[in-house]
C-alpha cells in the first residue's frame, strides 16, 4: 500500500518580508528588555554614576603662568 504526496490546492503562502521580521524581533527583545527592572536601572544609570565618580576623580587644576 503505497500512498503519494500530495500538495493542499489553493495558492501559495507568501512569506514574511525581512524588515516585518526584524521590526517584531525588536518589538519582542524591548518589551523583554524593559520587563527586567534590574537591568533597566543598571542599563541607565551606571554609565552615569561611573562618570560623576570618574570626573570627580581626575579633577585636575591647571595652573596658568604669569
């Protein structure tokens, strides 16, 4: 008993175009992004800490002649 394959009839099945794709990924991967506090707060706000610790650091004086 042998059985060919057959195709469903009606017309083909257009795939998603490239930029539809990659605007749901990004869609996706911010909304998983933003649901994580934690890397929200560390994402923004260490980058700014490390700068005021930084500059307040290398607070150097330059002295003018004369």
């Amino acid at each position: 008993m042998s059985t060919a394959a057959t195709r469903p009839s009606g017309p083909p099945v257009a795939l998603p175009s490239p930029v539809r794709l990659s605007l749901n990924r990004t869609a996706l991967e911010l909304k998983s992004f933003f649901r994580r506090r934690e890397a929200v707060v560390f994402t923004f706000s260490l980058p700014v800490v490390l700068l005021i610790i930084f500059g307040s650091i290398s607070t150097a004086r330059s002295v003018s002649p004369g």
